[in-house]
C-alpha cells in the first residue's frame, strides 16, 4: 500500500512539472519574442528556466516556511494571554482588517468635506 502511495505521488509531481514546464514555454514564446525579439524555447530549455529560477530565487528547503512557522508557533505559547490579545489587536487595525476597525476621523467629523 505505502508504495503504492508514493509511486500516486511521483507520478503526480511528474504531471504537475511537465504541465508548468508547458506553461512556461507557452508563456515564454508568446511573450519574448514579441516583447524583446528573443528566440522561442524548448520544453527542455524551458525546464532548465524553471529549475535555475528555482535555485536562484526559491533554493531547495523543504517545505513551506517551515523555519518561520516554527519560530512563530514558539513565540505564540511563550504570550501571555494579554500579549496574544494585543498581537492579534495588532493584526486587525495594521493589516486592513475592517471587522471592528472604527472609521476614521475625516467619516465621523461633519466639518470634514470629501
């Protein structure tokens, strides 16, 4: 069974790399040529791309921010409960959250014209 399991899953990433390699070379020789006047690529040329981009910009660490997640959840059990109420106060009013934001000055005040 387990090997069934993961012979699904390398045949999923194998599927799932040959569509966004296509997606990439489809992309790429609609757009540079036109734009830039640049030669159209290969499937193989435009999996090249991907794995470079992927060294260059994305490295090869396992899993999704895992290091961050870590630290956060770290933090997060060393809160007080005051401290955990002001983080999350914090993300409301800073991050555009608008469920218990009060409306500004200029809405309230009827000298203020918009």
């Amino acid at each position: 069974m387990r090997a069934l399991r993961v012979l699904k899953f390398v045949v999923m990433g194998l599927l799932f790399a040959t569509l966004f390699t296509f997606l990439v070379r489809a992309l790429w020789n609609w757009l540079m040529p036109g734009l830039f006047g640049w030669h159209m690529i290969t499937f193989w040329q435009a999996l090249g791309i991907l794995l470079l981009s992927k060294i260059l910009f994305g490295g090869f660490r396992p899993g999704w921010g895992g290091r961050w997640r870590g630290r956060m959840m770290e933090r997060w059990q060393n809160m007080t409960p005051e401290e955990r109420e002001k983080f999350r106060s914090g993300l409301r009013h800073g991050c555009g959250f608008r469920g218990t934001a009060e409306p500004p000055a200029a809405a309230t005040d009827p000298k203020v014209s918009v």
